[in-house]
C-alpha cells in the first residue's frame, strides 16, 4: 500500500471522530402552525441549556477542516512529486533510446 493510501485512510478516520461525535437535530413540517413552533422551541431551549453557544465550541470543527485541507493538499503535493518523477524517469530513459538509436544509425 502506498503513501498515499496511509494518508487517505488517516484523514478518513481522523475525520470520521468529528463527524460521528456531532449530535443531530431531527425536526419535521407539520401544517399546523403549533407544531413547528414547538419544534423551533425545543430546539432553542436545548441549546440555552448545553451553554456552548460561543464561537469557541466550534474550534474542534475547525481544527478538524483546517487538518483536512492540509492534509489533502500534502496528498496532492506528494502526487505531483510522484508523477514528476516518472515522468522525468521516462524523458530520460527515452533520451538514452535515442542516443542509442542515433549511435546505431552512424555505426552503419
């Protein structure tokens, strides 16, 4: 497996802690103009009692986006080098060919 497959599999799992972590918030469309009032207040009332309501009860979110993006783009970077280095493998075993091919056609 290669490196990228490890970085893959790490920010996969690193990210999925966050993501299962979140609580979910379920709510439903009634016609009735009370029931959806109800729900919007219960709603408001859960989150007056949990008391996370400053912007410092999303740093783990935060965190965890800004470790993503770095990480893919390492991923990325690391991609590029990869590609970069085949492919300068390849010039330069075909440069060689060449100069074989060249030598080969004087010879004769």
């Amino acid at each position: 497996m290669g490196k990228l497959s490890f970085i893959t599999i790490f920010l996969l799992a690193f990210s999925s802690y966050f993501v299962l972590s979140t609580d979910f918030v379920y709510a439903s469309i009634s016609t009735e103009n009370n029931a959806v009032e109800t729900i919007a207040n219960t709603q408001q009332n859960t989150t007056e009692e949990s008391g996370n309501n400053g912007p410092e009860s999303n740093l783990g979110y935060l965190f965890a986006v800004f470790a993503i993006v770095w990480g893919m783009f390492f991923a990325f970077m690391l991609l590029l080098i990869r590609k970069q280095t085949r492919i300068h493998a390849e010039i330069t075993s075909l440069k060689d060919l060449l100069g074989r091919f060249k030598n080969s056609d004087d010879s004769t």
